[in-house]
C-alpha cells in the first residue's frame, strides 16, 4: 500500500465514521426536524456517484468509504423521510 493509498484510506475511515452519532441520534431520538431533506438527498446522491466512480477506477479506498457511507447517509435520509 502506497503513502497515497494510507492517506486516503485514514481521510476516508474518518469521514465515513462521522456519520455514525449522526445515525445513532437520530434512530434513538426519532427527532429530524433540524436536518435538511434537501441536504441529505443531494450528498446521497453524490455519494452514491463517488461509489461508481471508485468502482469504475477501481480504487479500493474510494469504494470502501463511499459503500459504508452510503448506508450511513441513506439511513439518514430514509429516518428523515420516515420520522420527518
């Protein structure tokens, strides 16, 4: 694993981990009334498009971050669309 790949796999464990206490507020508080459905639904969708494009260049970190955070953030949207 190159230098490059170490950044970029650390830059993506931690920005797929800061979704985790926004998921774990929301499913035990139920409250979504302050998060953006807008918001949600366009940085999905982005994601979502990251996560094709990791596979299309095949690029491990770009995949791995991009997967686990579309479910964090997909959860988010669908609590969102449920509860709000």
């Amino acid at each position: 694993m190159t230098t490059i790949d170490w950044v970029g796999s650390i830059a993506a464990t931690f920005t797929t981990l800061s979704f985790i206490p926004q998921v774990w507020r929301v499913w035990h508080s139920r409250h979504t009334a302050d998060i953006s459905l807008g918001m949600y639904i366009l940085f999905t969708t982005g994601v979502g498009l990251w996560l094709v494009y990791g596979l299309m260049i095949g690029s491990l970190p770009i995949i791995a971050a991009n997967g686990i955070t579309l479910l964090l953030a997909g959860a988010v949207l669908v609590m969102k669309i449920r509860f709000g």
